[in-house]
C-alpha cells in the first residue's frame, strides 16, 4: 500500500501546513467581526489596568485605587499589562491616562480586542505542537482545532472580554512539557501560570503529586535529589521575582443544586403548612441573584471550612491514584478531575471556571467512548452555563449559531474514531437518558428566551437558576462518570495515551 502523501506545507516558514493557516485565518476573521459586540465591565477593568501599570511606579500597582476597580491579579499579569500599556500609549494616549474613567472610544476596544487575539497565539502555538508528537496525529488535530475554536473562549474572551485564552494556553504548554517527559520546564511553567492567575491553584494538587512522584522520587521511592533541588530552586526563582458560595448568578456545580433542594423544600412548606424551621433571611438570601454569601432558608448553612474540606476529600482520592500511577495519562485525568472538584464543591465559584474543566477534558476526548462521552456531557452543559454571561439581542444568535456549529463539527468525526457498541442493556439505559438530557437544551433555550418576555420583572432571577441548575445536572453527572472511568476502568483499558508513559 503506498504510503500517504503529507498534509500540504504553507510558504511560510512557521511549521504549519495549509489546513492549519486556513484555520487561523477563518477563526482571526471571525473575532474581527465581533469587534463591536457587548463587552462587559471586564473591558473597563482591564483597561484601567493599562492606565495604571503605565502611569505609576510599581510600588503603587496594588494601592491606586482612584477607579473601583483596582489591580487584583497577581504580579506577572499586572507586568502583562505593563508590557501592552507600551503600544497602547501610542495607539492613543487617552487609554493609559489613570483619570480617563469609563472610556471606550473605538480605538480603545479594537486595541484591546486586538490583544486577546494575539495573545491567545501562546495557545495555538501550544496546540500545534501537540499535533506534532502526538500518538494520533488526525485525532489530535480535531482537538487541538476544537480547542483554539472553543465558544468557550469566543464567549468569555472575544466577547465578555478577558484573556483566558492567553493564560490557557501556557497551561497547555505545561501540560505538552509532562507529555514530553520534560517535567522541570512542566513544573516551572505552571509556577509562572500561577504568578498570572491564581485560579490555577485548583489544578496545583495534581502537579505537586505527579511532579513528587515522577521527578523527584525514583521507582523504588529514594529521592531524587538533583532532581529535587532543580525544581525547587526554578519553582522558587519564579516566585522571588513577583511582588460567598455562590457567585452573581448560580455557577452551575453542587451547591447550586443544593440551593434549588433548599427553595423546593421552603415553597414545600410554604403550600401545605408543614413545621420546618425556617431560617427568614435565608428566604430571600438564594433569589436575589447578587454576589455575596448565600443563607439557605431550611437546609443547614454551608461555610467556606465545609467546601474546602469536601474539596479536600475528594481530590485526595485522585492524588492517591495519581501517586500509585504517576503516568502522563494518570497525570492529565488526575488534573482534570482536581478542576472538576474545585469547580463542583468549592467555594463562590465563577461560571467561567467551567474552563478549567473542558480544556484538559478535551485532551482526553479520544481515548475511547466513555472519556468522549463524558467529555460531550461536560461540555455541552458547560458551554450551555456560560451563555447567560451574554445577554444583548444582537449576541444570542452568534452564541447560540457558533456552539451549535462547533459541537456539530466535534462530535461527528470523534464518534466515528470512539464509539463502541453498548455492551448490556444498562448501558443502553444510560445512553438513552443522556440523550433525553441532551434532548432538554433546546426546550431550556427556548423557555429562558421567551420567558422575560412575558413574565414580570419579579421572576427575572427564574431562567438564570434553571440554566443553573439544569447545567449542574450534566456536570455533576459528568464528574460522576470520570470519577468512575478514572478509579475503576483504567486498569483494564489500555488507550492511545497509555503509550506515552
């Protein structure tokens, strides 16, 4: 059989062949045109930002506080900013200036929708490379693709506005050094995500664990000490250089569900009269929909000691595997699911965390059908949940039409490379109900579109908790099937990733 001829390469000399320019290309296009959208307070933030790494000694970064919205990320961001405040100020000097609150002339929106697209090549470069060595290089391309083209990232990115794609992609990089087998340069990299946003300390677990047991222990547990020292002194090195439950509306994880148990149970109470104790400012606390702590009307109140401890419990199982099993596949499920409980069980949790699940997620897709089912569950709910993020008329179609468009192009080619025909009649069982599940979404979209419409303004907190809740539904469930795959499949399932060690 003749052997296939390579991709086309392009003219230019940056290693991508054609397929991948014309990737490039349509998604750059895309964002040009979404130049104009809603934008949300983040784009004011940010700028402010600008202003202040640029007008101020470093020494007052952190105490400028002539907007309300001051710097809060940690220092490598804040020289991020640092370093795009420079063309900024020539692009229009209006933009850094400290006092020039709420401005958003157009020079200043294309110049900072500018950025997200450049900075996010740190991600696209990190996905080509993981094409380049990976076991499957035509799966792997599909991942990779759907990654850079996520509506994840267009929606809190490219339109909401801020830079996840920037910072996910020196994650990935981390993640491509672990596959390598270069894990210094895997931990070190991740030392410097952390001095960029400490939302990354959730995954931080998975790494101290599999970086302890598969670079500074040996096979036989005697300490590496060469090894030892080198990652210590980079992780330190990077560090010596820098200086309420629930969030606005209901992420969609556990607690949310245990907040929609709490207001049946009071409506419950409320129609037939039965004796529960009712705590009054909890009976307003879950449905007001603001940022702050969240007081249940008739189940006990959690604090932040219970979530972390949950938090803790649960990602101590994975680390126990993890530790047993310090492989590279090991490693990326371990990381995932250490996300994943962060997400689930831990405390005032954003919506656009979710991220920090379907990303690593993603790189697990096709290791067979229960991982890409999995990863669909996860993925439609969590895309889904960030849709109330964009609100305006004129962006419901684009969220909405993109997500539709990207899930079809996902799911079509990774079945045909994963599915594997139900092997008993529970299985048969599960695949239906998850398909009824999926079957919901578009009831659920219609409902929250027409409902404001036509109900008062006094339930307008209703289709914000339903998109809430019904999201939680397939991520909790999702969670519960990677937690299941990862604890007890993996031992006698051996995929395209267990090849790399």
């Amino acid at each position: 059989m003749p052997e296939s001829s390579p991709p086309p390469r392009s003219w230019f000399c940056w290693g991508l062949d054609a397929a991948e320019w014309d990737l490039m290309i349509v998604s750059t296009c895309i964002k040009l045109l979404l130049f104009p959208a809603y934008h949300s307070t983040d784009f004011e933030v940010h700028r402010n930002w600008l202003a202040i790494t640029h007008s101020l000694p470093i020494s007052q970064w952190y105490y400028d506080t002539t907007s309300e919205w001051t710097l809060d990320y940690p220092p490598f961001f804040a020289y991020f900013e640092k370093l795009m405040s420079i063309p900024a100020s020539f692009v229009d000097p209006k933009i850094v200036d400290l006092n020039n609150l709420q401005y958003d002339a157009w020079s200043v929106i294309a110049y900072q929708r500018t950025t997200v697209i450049l900075t996010e090549l740190v991600l696209g470069a990190a996905l080509v490379r993981f094409i380049r060595g990976s076991v499957d290089p035509p799966t792997q391309r599909i991942i990779s693709a759907s990654i850079f083209l996520h509506p994840g990232f267009l929606i809190v990115d490219h339109i909401h506005f801020q830079y996840n794609g920037f910072m996910f992609g020196i994650l990935l990089w981390s993640i491509l050094m672990a596959r390598n087998g270069n894990k210094l340069f895997s931990g070190v990299i991740f030392a410097v995500l952390l001095n960029f946003k400490h939302i990354f300390m959730y995954l931080a677990p998975a790494y101290f664990i599999y970086l302890l047991r598969s670079f500074c222990l040996s096979p036989n547990g005697r300490i590496e000490i060469k090894n030892f020292l080198s990652l210590a002194n980079a992780v330190i090195g990077v560090f010596l250089v820098s200086l309420g439950l629930n969030h606005a509306y209901w992420a969609p994880n556990f607690w949310a569900l245990v907040t929609t148990a709490d207001r049946l149970i009071l409506r419950y109470a409320q129609v037939t009269g039965a004796n529960f104790s009712v705590n009054l400012p909890g009976v307003a606390s879950t449905s007001r929909g603001l940022v702050g702590d969240t007081v249940f009307a008739i189940l006990p109140n959690v604090k932040p000691i219970h979530t972390f401890a949950i938090t803790i419990a649960f990602q101590s199982i994975w680390l126990l595997k993890l530790w047993f099993s310090p492989t590279y596949k090991s490693f990326l499920t371990a990381l995932t699911l250490c996300g994943y409980t962060s997400f689930l069980f831990g405390w005032h949790v954003h919506e656009k965390a979710i991220l920090l699940v379907l990303v690593p997620l993603s790189l697990l897709a096709a290791e067979r059908q229960a991982y890409f089912r999995t990863f669909i569950l996860a993925t439609v709910a969590g895309i889904f949940s960030l849709f109330p993020l964009l609100f305006t008329a004129g962006e419901s179609p684009i969220k909405v039409l993109y997500s539709i468009v990207w899930v079809l192009m996902v799911y079509a080619p990774l079945t045909r490379r994963v599915y594997e025909f139900p092997k008993s009649l529970s299985y048969v069982i599960l695949d239906t109900l998850e398909k009824l599940y999926f079957a919901g979404f578009p009831v659920l979209l219609l409902f929250t579109s027409v409902f404001p419409i036509i109900i008062a303004a006094a339930m307008e907190f209703l289709p914000l908790m339903c998109i809430s809740v019904y999201s939680a539904v397939g991520l909790v469930w999702g969670f519960l099937r990677l937690m299941h795959i990862y604890l007890n499949e993996e031992t006698t399932y051996q995929g395209q990733l267990s090849a790399l060690g």
